[in-house]
C-alpha cells in the first residue's frame, strides 16, 4: 500500500482542482479570474453569493480554489505556486502576516485602491501593515483579534464570574466540568483553544506569553525576547490545560475542530476568532443564545494583561495571472464596503471600512461588535515586521516549541533555551 505525506495530499488535491479549472471552457461573455482562499466557517460556501454583483457588472466569473483552513499550509502552498510563477491563479487571499514574505510576487495596488477611494475608507494600521517598500502588495478585505467564548447559561446556573486570569479560567473551568460530569454530562470540557503544530498555535501561545508578561517571542527591535521566566510559566500553565479542562485530542484542534466542541455545546470556554460568533448562533448550534464574549483573560505577575493576536485578511493580485485588470477590479470589489458589508452581516467578518460600524443593517446583524472594541485595544502583532522575510521560520520553530510542551516532550525551560539558539542563527543568517 502506497501512504501520501500530508503535503503529498495538498498537493494532489490541488493539482486536481487546478485541473479541472484548465479543463473548463472560458465563458463567452468575459475571463474567469481564479481566486484562492482558505476553508474556514462559512466562506467556501457563501463565496458565489459574495462575488455574484461583481459577475453580473463585468460579465467575468470568479471562480474558487478552497484550500485547506490550516494557514501554515495554505502559506506553504502559495510560496511554491509564486515561487514558479504560476499563471493558474489571479487572486490570493492573503494573512495580514504575509505582506513582507510575498511582496515581490503581488502587483501594487497603490494607484488603483487610491482612485477606488479605499485607503481614506479603512483603518490607516490595517493599510500600513500590508505596505511594503511604499507598494500596497494587498487590499484589506475583514480583519480579526480573537475573543474568549463563553457559555452564560453554565456561568450563571453556578454562580461564576467571567474569568479575567488564566488562573480564574482554570479554576471556573474545571469548576464547572467537574459538577457537569457529575450530573451526567460526560462529554463537557471546560475550555477548548487551537493545539495544533501550526500558525493557530503561534497565535494562542503568544496571547499567553505576552499576556503573562513575556513579550512578544522577537521585539519590533529585533531583539529576541521569548527566553524568559513569564513565557515559560505561561507555555507550563497551558500544557497544564491539557488532558485536565482540555481533551487530549486539543493536541491536534485549530479553529474548526475547536468550534466543532464548542458548537455541539461540549465546552465551558473556547478561544476562537470572530467568524465563529454568527456561526455559534446558527439554527443547528447547542449553544445559540447560551453564550457571549469577552477579552481573552490576562495573566499574573509584572506586565500581566489582556492579550489578543492581531488578525485579518486582505486581497492580493499575483504578478503572473493570466487576467491581471481583471483580477485588479476584482479585488477592489471584495476590498469595498459593499462587499464588506456582506461578509459582516453574512459571516460575521470584521469590516475594514471604518463607516460600516455604523452601518445599521451591519450593527442590526452582529451587535456583538461592540464587544471587539474592547478586543482591539489589546491586539498584538506577531513579530512578522522584525523578522520580515524569515517570519514563517520564526513562527514554524516557535509553533513547534510550544507543541513539544503542551505535549510533554519537553520541558518550558529546555524548549525555550532551544528556541532561543535557533532563532538567533535563524536572524544572523
């Protein structure tokens, strides 16, 4: 029997799908634009929809290639396409990450998104971040910062305050997992997050470090920083988490195996982006009505805060496609309000555009959007600007750290000095 590599897979899936787009007839009335995007909640599905004004205006079709929702893969699967220079694919969406790593192989968007009226529309750090050199290498589609989830009804049958430390999530957590089982509910788990040894956990263990006081793994200045006491009590009180108020299987969660928990109602807390908000309040939810959100909760100690990953996607036309001006108008329409406006009230997605937060059918659709205000303040970047062209091997060797922790391989202390060493020839190199 012939086994396949997990990438063996992607690609074969990929190449399958590229396949079957060369094989189709080009429509009579325009170009097909083909679009790359992650699949992740609701957006494979809701993409017809979405892109269906643009159709009828310019007679093109968008046409979709889902890739997987792990973002460490669909990264890996984007540098290989740009890397060849692969004509197939117009349109990428792109991690707000990503800008310095892809800049070369994205057209500059600059000229265009200025006549569009769009730079003066959206948050001036959302279009700072993917500016690169002075080129606007993408167009800022949603943008995102996770929350904690958590169930009100189980809070208030015993009595429990929304956690603000970590600590108080562990003790409301097994608290409440612990009474649960006893009556009965066997299959409850007190707090689900994103374990997995990909760019999700980058995220997650770096809301705990910072959280904790321990910085943010490479400082804007350079300087490498995650070797210390607080990050190391941190990645300790998250491997505690595991087999105790987070199942074993967490090891392998990110957001989608995360919300499947939560969703079924089989979770006290669950640390998740936006996305998962209009989803959890859906007809076929466990939890609809049942639950809210607050700040991720804060850790102890000197330079304790609350802490939350900066997040976001945007819209990036390749150098290489065959329908470039296409691809452009493309990405204008997917960047614009009136597009922006579909992803919030359909899929609850962050707007960009700062107007569409007083955008009544968008407030009227998600009034938890007023929560994120407070989400926001506490964003922090990942260290994707310091570390520029080398931030992908930043976050695979500090994913893998923190994996080997919450795993029990290694200890915080032995992970940590490794990761240290590594990073520093990884920057000197």
């Amino acid at each position: 029997m012939i086994h396949m590599t997990k990438a063996a897979v992607l690609r074969s899936s990929v190449m399958a799908a590229l396949a079957a787009l060369s094989a189709s007839a080009a429509t009579a009335q325009g170009v097909e634009v083909t679009v790359v995007i992650g699949a992740t909640g609701n957006a494979v599905s809701t993409f017809d929809a979405l892109v269906a004004p643009w159709e009828e205006r310019t007679g093109n079709d968008a046409v979709l290639v889902p890739m997987p929702s792990s973002t460490t893969d669909q990264f890996g699967q984007y540098r290989l396409w740009l890397a060849a220079g692969n004509p197939d694919i117009d349109l990428y969406q792109t991690d707000v990450i990503w800008a310095p790593q892809l800049a070369d192989h994205f057209v500059d968007l600059t000229q265009a998104a200025t006549e569009a009226g769009l730079i003066e529309q959206n948050f001036p750090s959302i279009i700072e971040s993917q500016t690169v050199d002075g080129k606007l290498v993408a167009l800022p589609v949603f943008t995102d910062a996770p929350a904690l989830y958590y169930r009100t009804d189980l809070l208030e049958k015993y009595g429990a305050s929304v956690p603000t430390t970590w600590e108080e999530l562990q003790t409301t957590a097994q608290m409440i997992q612990d009474k649960e089982r006893e009556a009965g509910n066997t299959e409850l788990w007190g707090f689900v997050f994103q374990g997995n040894a990909y760019e999700g956990l980058t995220c997650d263990a770096l809301e705990w470090i910072k959280s904790n006081g321990g910085g943010q793994i490479i400082e804007p200045d350079g300087t490498i920083s995650v070797n210390n006491e607080q990050a190391a009590a941190a990645l300790d009180m998250a491997a505690g988490w595991v087999g105790t108020i987070s199942p074993e299987g967490v090891l392998a969660y990110m957001e989608e195996e995360s919300r499947g928990v939560w969703q079924t109602g089989n979770a006290v807390f669950m640390r998740n982006w936006p996305y998962a908000y209009a989803l959890s309040q859906g007809e076929d939810s466990a939890v609809a009505g049942k639950f809210d959100v607050a700040p991720l909760p804060a850790g102890t100690g000197e330079g304790a805060r609350s802490a939350a990953t900066l997040g976001g996607w945007n819209m990036a036309v390749s150098r290489y496609g065959d329908n470039q001006d296409a691809a452009i108008d493309l990405a204008l329409y997917l960047a614009s309000a009136e597009a922006q406006k579909f992803r919030a009230v359909n899929l609850g997605n962050l707007p960009t555009i700062q107007s569409l937060y007083q955008d009544p059918e968008v407030l009227a659709a998600n009034p938890y959007f007023e929560a994120w205000q407070d989400v926001f303040q506490n964003a922090v970047p990942r260290p994707s600007a310091p570390a520029q062209q080398d931030y992908n091997e930043v976050s695979t060797l500090f994913f893998t750290a923190v994996h080997s922790v919450l795993s029990g391989e290694e200890d915080s202390a032995t992970a940590l000095d490794d990761l240290e060493a590594d990073l520093e020839d990884l920057m000197e190199d």
